[in-house]
C-alpha cells in the first residue's frame, strides 16, 4: 500500500511541476462503459522540455489511471512517450504499470495518430499479467468542412502462454469526426472484431480543448 501511494505522488507532483499551457476534457463511452479523462501539456521549468499529463477515471470499475511524459516536436510529427499506473480505488492497490508511447503526424489534411501501450500486472490480482494494446488511424479532411473521416486499427495481444491464441482482438473499422464548436470535436468509430465472430466494437468520443 506505501508504495502504491509513493508511486501515486511522485506521478502528481511530477504534473504539477510545469506550467500548464493547455487543457483537455475528453469523455469516451464503448462496451467497456464510459470513462472521463482530465489532461494538461505546458513547459517544464527544470528542463524545458513540453510536458503533458493526464488522469483517466473509469466509473465501472472505480479506478484511475494516471500518466506523464515528455512531448517532442519533430517538424510535423510529434512523439510522446509515457509512463502510467492503473490504480484501484476500492483495494488500494495500483494493478498495472504502464510504459506508452503515442505518435501524432499532421500535414495540411492528413492527420495519424498512434496508440501502443504496454501493461504489466503489478499487484496480487493481476501479478504476471502482461498485454499490448495499439490503436492506429489516418483521417482525411478537406472534402467536407464539417467532418473529416478515415480507417482505423486496434488491437490487443495477451502475452499469457497459456493462451492457445495471444491475439484476442482486432478491431477494423472507420473513424468519422466532427467539429462541435470551438474548441470541440465529437468522434466516432466503427468495426468488426475480426477475433469475436465479427462482433461490432464502437466508440463515442468527445474532447473539449481550454487555452
């Protein structure tokens, strides 16, 4: 329990030691249920360096999860590596760690984004468990000025040897986006789980940016 809290606030006071530039609000809902996300970016003082920060919370489960990383601007691409925790509220006990790392690449109507996340168990209950989850897609605007829309991929691989197969989901589909007034924007994505007999996975999401 001490070092889960010790882990806790290193992670909170290390995003409070930077002046925030900017906030997001983004909420996502899908088969898991919904979940709030609260997140930041600004200059470290100590480093120069753009941080950004965020903290998810998943009502269902009442637990959180919380990272930090260095953001770094490469011309049209940006990298941001990470590392997280995910905390149950209920026992005390943070479940995962989790070392991310997310690109971001935009170009007049081009925009990629790419998710690869990392967890691994680190408490009794989930103590050897260690999975992969990737999220990629491209959207293209330009041909309407009120959506912009492309492919997306995601995927999660369960490393468990007992597994006959450790590629438990891949999820194609198709990510529709809208501009919801300043400073908003509502998404949409939509496909077959080509792993579970083609069942349907959706996600509504929408973010809120503050300058």
């Amino acid at each position: 329990m001490k070092k889960n809290l010790i882990i806790l606030m290193l992670l909170l006071s290390v995003g409070k030691a930077f002046a925030v530039e900017e906030v997001w609000f983004r909420t996502d809902a899908d088969a898991t249920g919904f979940y709030l996300w609260f997140g930041a970016k600004g200059a470290c003082p100590l480093t120069g360096w753009t941080l950004a920060h965020d903290m998810i919370y998943y009502p269902q489960t009442n637990a959180f999860e919380i990272e930090i990383g260095p953001l770094f601007s490469l011309g049209s691409l940006d990298i941001l590596p990470m590392f997280g925790i995910w905390a149950n509220v209920n026992s005390g006990e943070t479940e995962y760690l989790m070392p991310q790392l997310y690109f971001y690449y935009t170009k007049n109507n081009f925009y990629f984004e790419s998710w690869n996340i990392f967890s691994y168990g680190s408490a009794a209950p989930t103590d050897g468990e260690k999975f992969f989850y990737g999220r990629h897609f491209v959207k293209f605007s330009g041909i309407l000025e009120w959506m912009s829309f492309g492919p997306q991929a995601e995927f999660v691989y369960d490393f468990d040897e007992q597994l006959e197969e450790n590629l438990t989901s891949v999820a194609l589909g198709g990510r529709i986006s809208f501009p919801y007034g300043e400073g908003n924007s509502f998404d949409v994505f939509a496909g077959p789980d080509i792993k579970n007999d083609n069942g349907i996975t959706m996600r509504l999401t929408f973010v809120r940016y503050f300058q």
